[in-house]
C-alpha cells in the first residue's frame, strides 16, 4: 500500500463524512439563525427556546436525508471492500 492510496482512501473518507454531517448541521444552522433572528426581533433572551427548533430540524433532516443518507455510505463501504485486493496486493 502506497502513501498515495492512503491519501486518497482518506481523502475519499473525509468527502463521505462531510456529505453524511452537511445535512443535519446546515438544518440546525438554519433553523438557529431563524430561532436567533426571531429572538432578536421579540428581545426574548431564553437560551433553551432554540433547543426544541433545532433538535426537530436535525431530526427531519436525518429522516428526510437518511435513505440518500444510507445509499451514499453502502456504495462507499462496498467500493472500499472491493478494493482491498489491490490496496494490499
């Protein structure tokens, strides 16, 4: 096994797991800078009031995401098991 197929194996690992933690972070993103804005807007200062919001919005996300989700670290798994031959050969 080379230094480059390492690179790229890890390479290709950090691209899976930024794909799999984008959706759920940008909805919690979004949904808190609404929550933020709206806090803003009404002066309510409660710190727990962007919890529910948010922990809703990851939730969707996972459920809306999660098949796309699923498929996306199957193929990336199956891929890496079929190249174990040829990292190691």
């Amino acid at each position: 096994m080379t230094p480059e197929m390492v690179i790229d194996v890890g390479k290709e690992a950090g691209e899976i797991v930024i794909l799999m933690a984008a959706p759920p972070l940008l909805a919690g993103l979004v949904v808190g800078l609404i929550v933020s804005l709206f806090q803003t807007a009404t002066q309510i200062q409660e710190m727990t009031l962007t919890f529910i919001p948010k922990l809703l919005a990851v939730g969707a996300a996972l459920v809306i995401g999660g098949h796309w989700m699923l498929s996306v670290i199957t193929d990336y798994v199956i891929r890496l098991y079929h190249s174990i031959p040829n990292l190691i050969g």
